[in-house]
C-alpha cells in the first residue's frame, strides 16, 4: 500500500485533484537499479509546464488520441482527457498506473491504461498526440522512445515534449529530428512552484508535427 498524499494543481477556470506519493524514498528498493527509483510518484516541474502549455493552446477535435509516455502521475495527460481527447496513460511500471488512473478518475475521466516497457514496446495503435514530459534524459534509454515516436504517431500527428532544458533531451533531439519528416516549434514556458527544490523553472516544450499526409 503506497501512502499518498493529495496535490492541488489549478489551471485557469480549473481546480484539479491528484494523489502521489507521500514519501518517495520509501517506494526505493534498490538504489542501483535505476528501474527501481520511483521517478514516477510525484509531479515534476516540466509535467507542470506541459499541462499548463495545453490546457491554454490545444483544442482537441472529437475522436483524437493522446498516448503519455512515462505518464507516472499523468497530470499533462490528464489536462487532454478534459479537453475531450481520448486517452492513453502509458508507464513501465504497475504502481504508477494504479496511481495515474486513479488520479483520472478522479477528476471525471475514463481512461485507457497500458504498461508497456519502451525497450520492449509492443503497442502498435497510432496517435495523433504523442506526450514526452522529462522523460528523454537517459541517453540509453532515449532511442527506444525515438523508435516509438515514429512508429506511434498517425500521420500528421504531433509529439510534444517537455523538458528543464536538459543537456541529454536536446543532444538527443538535435540527433533524431529529421527536417524531412518533421517541422518543429519551441517555447519556453515559466513554471512557479511553492514546494520544490527551485520557486521558478523555465521549461522548454518542443512540438513535432509529422510531415507526413
């Protein structure tokens, strides 16, 4: 049983509700297995910025999808779902779905569910919104998610990812991005948090739009 503790996010005309984890060190069972740090059982700076960049820019149409990778607490996920996107909160590991689910719920929302490992990634349904938040910062790790990028998103479809402006996230973009298969937009979004290590963050959010018809 994970103790949890609740977290208020509030967007413009929108209070949300989630639960994480009330104390992360607690869920470490093996501090050399990096599978094994629970990343997932909080909300990071850049989950912030990417909820607050789509609640305020992205109106989804009836019947688009949205898959989160690394979804953990699936706070940007879970901003598409009331914005009427039909959704998918993926991550590796069980507790961290039961979490992002529960947290769906909620707030109103049925949800799809799937665990799935990146470097054994075994979904083949198609996007039209794929979302990365701070999850590109382990160069082993990231070509997997280049590989799910491109065989996951419909054509035409978007990927977006956030980021503190992590020197391992932009190696890896400047590697994978492809001019003829992508156009590609970047902002930065300042993010203010009351009960983090920094008050202010700056997160880059990039968007990827396939160029494919």
């Amino acid at each position: 049983m994970i103790e949890k503790k609740e977290l208020t996010v509030l967007l413009p005309g929108r209070e949300l509700k989630l639960h994480v984890a009330a104390d992360i060190e607690a869920l470490i069972t093996d501090v050399n297995d990096e599978d094994k740090v629970p990343c997932w059982a909080d909300v990071w700076p850049a989950a912030y910025g990417l909820a607050y960049f789509i609640w305020e820019n992205i109106d989804f149409r009836p019947g688009e999808s949205v898959l989160e990778l690394g979804a953990g607490m699936g706070l940007p996920g879970i901003v598409c779902g009331l914005k009427r996107a039909d959704l998918t909160l993926s991550d590796f590991n069980p507790l961290a779905l039961e979490m992002a689910g529960e947290n769906a719920r909620q707030n109103g929302l049925n949800v799809t569910l799937l665990e799935e490992d990146w470097r054994t990634f075994a979904c083949r349904e198609k996007y039209d919104y794929i979302l990365a938040s701070d999850i590109l910062y382990h160069p082993q790790l990231n070509p997997f998610l280049g590989e799910i990028f491109i065989n996951n998103l419909k054509p035409a479809g978007k990927i977006i990812i956030s980021h503190p402006e992590r020197k391992a996230t932009y190696d890896f973009l400047e590697a994978w991005y492809d001019h003829s298969l992508f156009s590609q937009e970047k902002l930065i979004r300042e993010v203010e948090l009351t009960d983090a290590l920094l008050p202010r963050y700056n997160i880059v959010i990039h968007v990827f739009k396939s160029l494919r018809a």
